[in-house]
C-alpha cells in the first residue's frame, strides 16, 4: 500500500536543511502548501473537527502553537519581538489562509505558483509590511 507521510514528517524534509529561521519559515510555508495542494482534505479534517468536537480542535492549535512558539524561541537571537506564542498564531493564520487560496482555486496550482506565494510572505516577514 501507498503510505502517506504525516504533515509534521513532509515539513521536516524541508525544514531540517536550514539554517536560519527565516528559511526554515519559508521553507515550512512552502512544505505546508505543497502539502495543501497534493492533500486538499487535510482542510476538511481539521475544520471539520470544529463542528464535531470543539475541544480537539482547540487542543490542535493550542499545541501546535504551544510547540511553534518553544521553536521560535529556539531561534530567538534572530527575532525581533519576544513575544513567540502571538508570533506562532500570526505566522499559523498566514500558513492556514494562503493554504485557504490553494484549495479555492480553480485549478492545481504549480510549484512555481506556489514560490511565487512563498516569496511573498517572506517579504512581508522579513521587511515587514509597513514601510
């Protein structure tokens, strides 16, 4: 049988070659929307569990953001703000949304489309949105 690897295995394979944090944020948006793209249902899954028990769906991202935040503090010599679990939330939402436009368009998205979100993001995080 074809086994499917699980979301935090894929993220690793991209993640695990980088240096600073700011690759492995772009690296992990790009692992996170390739994996978007090739398993649209992971939405369903995770939305879904909203409806049909609120508290594990809590637990999911109160976790998730709980471990994001330790990894960023990781890290924390190339961050401006100390504030890691708001950071954690903030870069989880940018993930989650534009992972929201690949499932909503009306075709398959390429790779190159793909980067092209990816550079976008990293510029917004590594300059800043405000000039």
């Amino acid at each position: 049988a074809n086994e499917q690897i699980s979301i935090r295995q894929h993220l690793n394979t991209f993640i695990n070659k980088c240096k600073t944090r700011e690759e492995k944020e772009k690296e992990g948006l790009r692992a996170w929307l390739y994996y978007v793209r090739d398993n649209p249902g992971v939405y369903r899954l995770i939305w879904e569990t909203l409806f049909i028990d609120k508290k594990s769906f809590d637990d999911y991202y109160v976790s998730f953001a709980s471990s994001y935040a330790e990894a960023l503090k990781e890290d924390a010599s190339q961050i401006k703000d100390g504030d890691y679990l708001n950071i954690a939330y903030i870069l989880i939402g940018i993930s989650n949304f534009l992972g929201v436009e690949i499932i909503n368009s009306d075709h398959k998205m390429s790779d190159e489309e793909i980067d092209r979100m990816v550079e976008t993001g990293g510029k917004i995080l590594s300059k800043g949105l405000f000039k």
